[in-house]
C-alpha cells in the first residue's frame, strides 16, 4: 500500500467531495493520508475527518502565510492532542516567497511549534519557501530538534544534504514528475529510499499525466513510479520502502485491508 503523508482534504476545495476522493484513493491502494492543518480551524477539521477513518491521520499547526500576527494560540492547538490520531504538528516553517507575513513574526512562530513539538514528543512537517538559510540557521541553533521532514522539497542540492545530516526526511510531490525537474532527480539519486517520504500536497501540484488537474491522494503512486525510475528501482520496493518510513516517523497504526 501507499501513504500520503501531506494531503489538504481539510480544506474548502474538499468539502462537498472529501469522501468519494477517499474512496478513489483507496480504490488506488493508497490506503492512508495525513490531513495536514494550516491554521486552527483546518487543524481542527483535519481530526475530525481523521475520526472518521481507521487509516486516516491529522497533523495540526499554523503555516507561516497563514496566520496573522496575535493568531497563534498554543493552548487551542494543542487541545486537539486529545486525539490520537494526530501524529505530527505541521504545516510550519518560513515562506518568504508570498511573504504574507512579517518575517520576524515568522521566525517566531515557527520557533514556538518546535518547542511545542519537543514538548509534546510529535514529529514536524516543515514548509519552506525562499527561505532555506534562516530555517536552517534557526534549526542548527535549537539544542534539541524533533523529529523532522521537509514537505514538498523543491531546495537544492546542497540544503538537502545540510538537513539530512540535520536527521530530516525529504518528502517529495508530482513536481518532480514535470520536465524541469532535474536537480530534483539529483537529490531523489542522493537520498537513501530510507528517509524518503511521498505525498501529494493536495489540492495542488497534480503530477503528470494528471497536471492541470485538482489533485488528490490517488495520484500520489506517480510520485513513486517517477522515484523507482530516478533510482532504479521497482515500483514495488520504493512503495514498500517510503510506506515503512511514514509508519516509522509518524508511528502510525495502520490496519491492513
């Protein structure tokens, strides 16, 4: 089976169809899906959709482009750690590229959820965008790091080797199944399969052949055939492999159909 470690069925894109886009993905042997919150009440949706599927998880959090300033509140998201079905918080980190928040203000948020993190003994799904050397100045200089993946990877070469010798997994998207992917294929060669991770980031970024399209957690298998190509490997042992992985990181109680 396949897991998709980032999916956003919690959000309005989702709402009138959630269910039947479960339903296909399962029909895809994508058997379970983390919904991933960017704010509190998708944080909140996330477990509630969580609640209605043995196989399907939540992470929760505040996206740095997401949350004005004064918005965070740590006591109502950790609240939602009642349920055990939420396995990491997340999405956080920096985004400098839509730059809709105050970077400080950024910095600051992001550095909360990671002591939140260590507290409560949850893994982070960290996002970043344009802004790769104050994430990993922020990470290098916390004494304890939880543990960590880089969603939806599109740093280079040389950020992606600093934050696997950090411990952090890659997670990567149909983005590497598109034409203008080649430092991409460089970095999926680097990584082991073993701190490699596969997700859709749903609504967007469809892999081909379905690019253009709304994506969903079905499509997430063409982000493993593209990585079996890139590596050499079988379908079949990237699907194993990056399956395993989630299982691990997360600490997922999968139920096998």
């Amino acid at each position: 089976m396949f897991i998709d470690t980032h999916a956003h069925l919690n959000l309005d894109q989702f709402a009138s169809d959630y269910k039947r886009v479960i339903e296909r993905a399962f029909a895809a042997d994508v058997k379970s899906i983390i919904n991933i919150g960017v704010d509190y009440d998708s944080s909140k949706r996330a477990v509630q959709i969580a609640k209605e599927y043995e196989n399907i998880y939540a992470a929760v959090g505040y996206h740095p482009t997401d949350v004005k300033m004064g918005e965070y509140n740590e006591k109502k998201l950790s609240d939602l750690f009642y349920s055990k079905k939420v396995v990491a918080i997340g999405e956080i980190g920096l985004d400098y590229f839509h730059d809709k928040a105050d970077k400080a203000y950024q910095k600051e948020l992001f550095v909360k959820q990671l002591d939140l993190a260590n507290r409560y003994d949850k893994p982070v799904i960290v996002h970043c965008r344009d802004a790769y050397s104050d994430l990993i100045e922020i990470l290098g200089a916390k004494e304890k790091l939880p543990r960590g993946v880089m969603h939806c990877w599109v740093g280079n070469l040389v950020d992606a080797k600093t934050l696997y010798k950090m411990g952090f997994y890659l997670s990567f998207t149909g983005i590497i199944t598109f034409t203008k992917s080649e430092e991409l294929a460089e970095i999926v060669k680097f990584l082991p399969l073993e701190r490699i991770m596969i997700e859709t980031d749903c609504p967007w970024l469809a892999p081909e052949p379905y690019r253009g399209k709304q994506n969903e957690p079905a499509y997430v298998v063409e982000v493993a055939k593209k990585i079996a190509e890139i590596k050499g490997l079988t379908l079949t042992e990237v699907e194993a492999q990056t399956t395993q992985n989630a299982i691990d990181f997360f600490k997922l109680d999968i139920k096998k159909a």
